[in-house]
C-alpha cells in the first residue's frame, strides 16, 4: 500500500496510513492499495461492506458507479492488447472529500502516468485526480484499437493471398475477443456519461463539463468496437469466400485435365480392343503414329484451355 499526499502537484510519501484519516491542511490523499490492505482501509474510512465485497471477489465486475453517503465507488477496467489477446484489468476508486483509494488486483499501468500528471497539472483536488485518471483509462482505447485495426487488415490480406485454416482460429479467437471487450465498454461509457451529467456533491461542477470531452472519447471507442464486430464478419466471410474460390479453382483443373485425357481414353480403348481385322495393328509405324496423334490432342486442348484461363 502507497499512501501519498498531494498538494499543487507536490507529491509526498506517506508511512502511516492513520494519517490519511484526517483532512490535511492543503491537498488530499491518494491512497493506491490491493484487495488485501482493505481490512485496514475499510474501518478507517467507513468503506461500504458491499464495495469493498465488489473488490475482493473474484468474479469479474462491470463497470459501474455506487453512490454511498461519504464517498462514491467506481468499477472501472483498463485494458492492454498482446498476442491477439485483449486483456481487461479492474481498477476500483472509492472517491472521498478528501482522499481517493485506488484499489487493483494487478499493477496498473495507468498509475505510472499519473504522477507526472499530477506535477504537471498541479492537482489539488481528488476528484481532479479522478478525472485525469480516467481519461488516462480511456485512452489507452485508442493504442488498443489501432493494434486490433493492423491485426484486421493484415489477416485480410493473408486471407486474400493464401488462405489456410488457422485463419479461422485467428478470426473466431478475435471475435470472442471483441465481443468480451465491448460487454464491458458499454457500461463503462454509461459511468462517464454519469459523471458528466449527474450532480454529484463530491464531484464540483465546474469540472463536469471536462468529463464529457472523455465521453465522446469512450462512445467513439464503443462504436470502433461495434465495427471491429462487422469488420470481423466480414472476414468470416472472405474466408468462405476463398475457400470456395480455391475449391473451385482446384474443381476447374481436375475438370479441365479429366477433359484432356478423354479423348486419349477413347484412342486407347479402341485400339485396346481384339480384333483381328484392324489395319493400323499390321503397319510398322501404327504405334509412333496413334502416340503422336494422341500428344497432339492433349497438347492442343491444353493450349486451349490455357488460353481460355481454365488451367
């Protein structure tokens, strides 16, 4: 647990955490702990039982916001994309007057960033705090969705010039992917969109306005996800597509060769036959002649069909 107080952007370290109880002279604290450092945390700030329940369970929560007498309680995710793999990480806030607890089952990158936004933006408040932190949630989106766009339109192209089957595990594993991401960015955009347009005592007024320059950022990235949904469709059926173009393609010259020795099978089955009144059989050329007859016809129908495009 790392416990600092922050006045104008001066950030000072913290050791007794007793000492975040009182309200400081300037400033507020910010408070970044794990699921473990509640059983301290929750007696000594009045956390609500079901908040703090939220943070310790193991299932994952939706983003949401819970408004409580003292403090308010945020379920926010932030995200990273690695191999293919979209990855949500859960950040629980409890916003108070003067403090505001981050709580994270994993480190959070986000946090790295704060600090020297907090210096340079000389953060006073916590729910200035909260705002820049959320906007720092919000637009590591954006890294994300230009990945999963070069990811997309590289797949498109493997897809276009040689199609094999681990393009469909890539493309069903995307799908679930987005699909699983964009469950928990809807919600989320509804949180923002509350902290813009809710009066909210903790949360001054003046400073609702800048939550709604995040909005139209978490709504653009809802509806980039929406078309990551209908891009990936669209995959799936470019892989169909392919498939049967090269099934089609192999068909064509099975047809095209079947046709070639057609007429070979006809030579061959008639001078196959036994009779004995058959003059070719007698003439000491007979055999060089019906092969050079027969390889003249194959090599005539395949110069056609090559002309033709059908080989």
């Amino acid at each position: 647990m790392k416990i600092r107080l922050i006045e104008n952007g001066l950030i000072t370290e913290i050791d007794d955490v007793e000492e975040a109880v009182a309200v400081p002279g300037k400033g507020f604290y910010w408070i970044d702990a794990s699921p473990f450092d509640l059983d301290i945390l929750q007696p000594l700030f009045g956390l609500h039982p079901l908040a703090v329940e939220d943070c310790i369970d193991e299932e994952e929560q939706r983003p949401k916001l819970q408004l409580y007498d003292d403090h308010y309680f945020m379920v926010l995710n932030g995200i990273a994309f690695h191999n293919q793999d979209i990855f949500l990480r859960e950040i629980n806030i409890f916003l108070g007057s003067h403090a505001i607890i981050t709580v994270t089952k994993q480190e959070a990158p986000e946090f790295a960033s704060m600090l020297p936004i907090v210096r340079e933006k000389e953060v006073n408040h916590p729910d200035t705090f909260l705002y820049h932190l959320v906007d720092q949630i919000v637009d590591r989106y954006f890294d994300v969705t230009e990945k999963i766009e070069d990811l997309i339109e590289a797949l498109e192209e493997e897809i276009l010039m040689n199609t094999s089957k681990s393009h469909l595990d890539q493309i069903i594993g995307l799908r679930s992917e987005i699909l699983y991401a964009r469950k928990m960015l809807v919600p989320q955009r509804d949180l923002i969109d509350a902290l813009h347009k809710k009066e909210l005592p903790l949360i001054r007024p003046k400073l609702r306005k800048y939550f709604g320059d995040i909005l139209e950022d978490a709504s653009k990235i809802v509806e980039n996800f929406e078309t990551f949904r209908d891009l990936i469709g669209n995959l799936r059926e470019a892989y169909q597509a392919a498939l049967a173009g090269r099934a089609n393609d192999i068909m064509r010259v099975f047809t095209a060769l079947t046709t070639i020795f057609m007429p070979l099978t006809i030579v061959t089955g008639i001078y196959g036959m036994n009779f004995d009144f058959m003059p070719e059989l007698h003439s000491p050329y007979g055999y060089y002649i019906v092969l050079g007859c027969m390889a003249a016809i194959g090599l005539t129908m395949f110069i056609l069909f090559k002309k033709k495009e059908w080989l």
